[in-house]
C-alpha cells in the first residue's frame, strides 16, 4: 500500500472544509433531522466519489490511506457506508466463503461508524453490508470486536447482524454474491505486493487478481509499474510457483519499460531453467487465464512472446512460435492454419498446451462475431469456412460446441433483424444455416425447421 499522496490529501482538506463551513451542516446541527443529513450527503458525497474514483483509477495502492482519511471525524460519517462496503469486498475469500485473514480495516471503519455522533443515521445505510461482513468473518473476530464496544445500543444493532441463516454455505455464498453485483461497476480493489516469501504466500493470489482485474479493464497502471519492477527482480522468488504467475501475469498484460523487460526475460529464463515441471506449470496457468473473464487479445500474446527467448528450445518457445505465424499473418491464413495443425498434432489432444491454442482460435471467432453487424451476415458466410477448418484440426467436442454457440447467438441477431420470410435476406440466411449447421452437426433437420418455423 502507499501514503496518499499530496495532491488528494489536499483535495480531500479543501472538501472536509467546505463541509464543516457549509450552512448544510449547521442546518442539520441544529435540526438534527434525517432529511437534513440525507440533504448534506446528498451534496458532498458525490465530490467524494470523485475523488475516490480518481485515486482508483490512478494510484489504486492509496485507497486504503484514503478511506483511513475520510475516517475523520470532520467528514461527519459521509462516505462511510460506501467504503464499508469496499472493505467486505476487498477481503479476500476461501472456498467456503470465509475470509482468508482477518479483516482489520473493515473493523476499523465499523468502529468509527459506531463511534460517530451521527450513529443513528448511518446505521440505516449499513445492515446489510454489516451482515455480510459477519457472515465471512470467524466467531472469534466478531467477538473481538464487540469487545471493542461499550455503548449496549450499538452493541444490541451488531449483534443483531449476525444472522443464523449464514452459518448454512450456500446462504452464505449466494448471499454474497448478490451483495457484490450491487458493486460490479464500481473500482476499489487495491492489494499489497510482497516484500519476502513469506508475504508471497500470504498475498500472491490478492495480488494476482489485483492484477488481472486491472489489466481487464481500461485504468491508468502508470502507478503500479515500479511495484512490478521490484517484483519481478526479488531473485528469492525465483523458486515460487506463485511468483511465476505473478510473472506471468506482468508479461502478457502490462507495458514494461526496456530494463524491466531485460529483468523479465532474466527471471523467466532462470526459472525455465530450475523450476521442476515448468512447462507443465506455465500452461496450466495459461489456460487459467484464457478460461477466465479476461480477454486475451493478439497484442498480449505478442507482448508476452517478444519477452520469452527463443534462443531456448522447449515447449514455450514452441507455442510462441506458432503463436508468432498466427497473429502475424491472421488465423483466417492458410499458413496460420497449417501451423496450427502442425503444432496440434504434436500434442496430445487432451494436452494443457492444445487446449491454450484451441482457447486462443476460439477468442479470435468470439470476437469476430461479437462485433460483426447484422448487415455484414455474407462476412459471417465466409468466416464460417474458416471455423470449419479449425473444426476439423481440433476434432474436439468443446471447440465445436462453443462454436455453435457463438454460430447461434449470431443467426439469432440476423433472424431478429430480417423478419420478413420472402425477403432475399432472410431466405439467403435459412439457406444457408440449413445447409451449413446440417453438414456440421449443429442442429437437425427438425432443429432447423423449428428454427425457420413460421410462429402463428
């Protein structure tokens, strides 16, 4: 984690100013009415989430020290719902949706909301956070921390949090992750990296989400790079199998500079070197990630083979390779296809690095029918010969299936589009996909006359 720096700590005096100033506040002194304090959340919540957005966006390593700033009791409890919920949501979770660690921030910000003069009203903006965050806490934590409370009123509404209903998992794990869609949109991750081994074990999976999470979406990663370039130089990691994923990780998804890049390919040439089963290891991990949310684009394969040396002749220079031919010339090329089928059967089908090609090729159709419009259906006509020879390469019922999904989901669009049953449109599509999703396999005749029926 990092201080925060200068800049927002001075946005974030000039805003605790503003509102210890504003006739808002003295309104609500005086009243002391829940309107009055809806009327000032109303107004200074909003700058609040701007800042923190900002800092999110930009230096995600400061969150924390920001929202222990706005813990203030100058900010009257503004923004301490949200950043409660932040907290249950940072923490880190185990199979049986129970935290991995305790959770000493989100204490820390439940206590100063129960220590508030503004108490009473904040209470009826946080139940639901506060039973989720019991619910993925252990008994012994929460009655540490009702320890830390001596007001009974307050002390009777936490312990009204702690429901019998999440002792049951899957209460527990639908429970939460209901609760986190309601967050789905908005960014507060943050992480630690580590300093030792010890902390690698401790943070490495935080931190590879941290990351991968980062990487999927469109945020400014300028402030995390001299974290990474410490990372990947820590020579005692070199033996980890958490560290390679780390590695991994920074290759594929994060612009390094030119003497980063040399410590890469450094680091990841000892550990191809010295690391029992690495080859093994890299594509399980690989294939990971292609299953995962996080798109694989062409210029991250590329990124990641212009770090490997290929002077090394193994499995990965081997991949990168073929890869190489693929994003070079286009996987529609015939040349890409025959490098593809030339590296496939040397593989075994049920192989980690044939599944890691077949989940590339499949990207690529995905993504070419995802952003082809309904008006361009004759582009998707000649693609799908390309589909078929991929098809017929992989021979593998996964592959084929997503295909026709992806197939599907498009002729869906089209028939959505061109309803009328004697257009040129609509019967160049029925012929088409008749003809086509027969010889495939993809649906039957009865399938497909069902597809076309005309609907009474």
């Amino acid at each position: 984690m990092e201080a925060l720096a200068p800049q927002y700590q001075e946005h974030l005096n000039q805003l605790k100013a503003a509102l210890q100033e504003s006739e808002i506040l003295q309104n609500y002194l005086e009243s002391e009415e829940e309107q009055d304090f809806k009327t000032m959340a109303e107004a200074f919540e909003p700058h609040l989430q701007e800042l923190y957005e900002t800092v999110a966006n930009h230096h995600p390593l400061q969150l924390v020290a920001l929202e222990n700033a706005l813990l203030d009791p100058g900010f009257e409890g503004m923004f301490l719902p949200r950043i409660l919920g932040y907290s249950v949501l940072r923490g880190e979770i185990d199979s049986n949706y129970k935290y991995k660690r305790p959770q000493d921030h989100f204490k820390d910000i439940l206590l100063t909301i129960c220590n508030s003069a503004n108490f009473e009203l904040i209470k009826q903006r946080i139940g639901q956070t506060v039973q989720i965050g019991f619910a993925l806490s252990s008994d012994i934590w929460l009655t540490n921390l009702l320890e830390q409370v001596s007001n009974k009123r307050i002390k009777n509404f936490l312990l009204a949090q702690k429901q019998d209903k999440y002792r049951d998992l899957a209460v527990r794990k639908q429970s939460y992750e209901n609760y986190s869609r309601q967050f789905a949109n908005q960014n507060f991750q943050s992480c630690d990296f580590p300093t030792n081994l010890a902390e690698l074990k401790i943070y490495s999976s935080a931190l590879k989400n941290f990351l991968l999470y980062r990487a999927h979406r469109k945020f400014d990663n300028s402030s995390l790079l001299p974290h990474l370039s410490q990372l990947i130089k820590k020579e005692e990691f070199y033996t980890e199998a958490e560290f390679l994923e780390l590695l991994m990780i920074t290759g594929m998804f994060y612009d390094l500079p030119k003497e980063d890049q040399k410590a890469f390919t450094k680091a990841f040439d000892h550990i191809r070197a010295h690391m029992d089963m690495f080859s093994e290891k890299f594509f399980r991990f690989l294939l990971n990630i292609y299953q995962s949310e996080v798109e694989i684009s062409p210029e991250i394969d590329k990124r990641m083979s212009a770090l490997i040396n290929k002077t090394v002749k193994d499995e990965i220079t081997s991949y990168y390779q073929m890869m190489d031919i693929i994003h070079t010339k286009g996987y529609v090329h015939e040349d890409s296809i025959e490098a593809a089928r030339n590296y496939y059967e040397q593989h075994k089908g049920v192989s980690a690095e044939n599944e890691c090609l077949r989940e590339s090729i499949f990207g690529y159709c995905e993504a070419f029918l995802n952003n082809l419009d309904e008006a361009s259906y004759h582009d998707y006509f000649d693609i799908n010969k390309v589909f078929v020879s991929y098809i017929n390469v992989f021979y593998n019922q996964k592959f084929n299936q997503n295909i026709k999904d992806i197939s599907l989901k498009y002729i869906q669009r089209l028939l959505a589009k061109y309803t009328d049953k004697r257009g040129k449109d609509y019967q160049d599509i029925k012929k088409f996909v008749t003809t086509t999703f027969l010889d495939l396999g993809f649906k039957t005749e009865k399938e497909l006359n069902e597809l076309f029926k005309t609907k009474r």
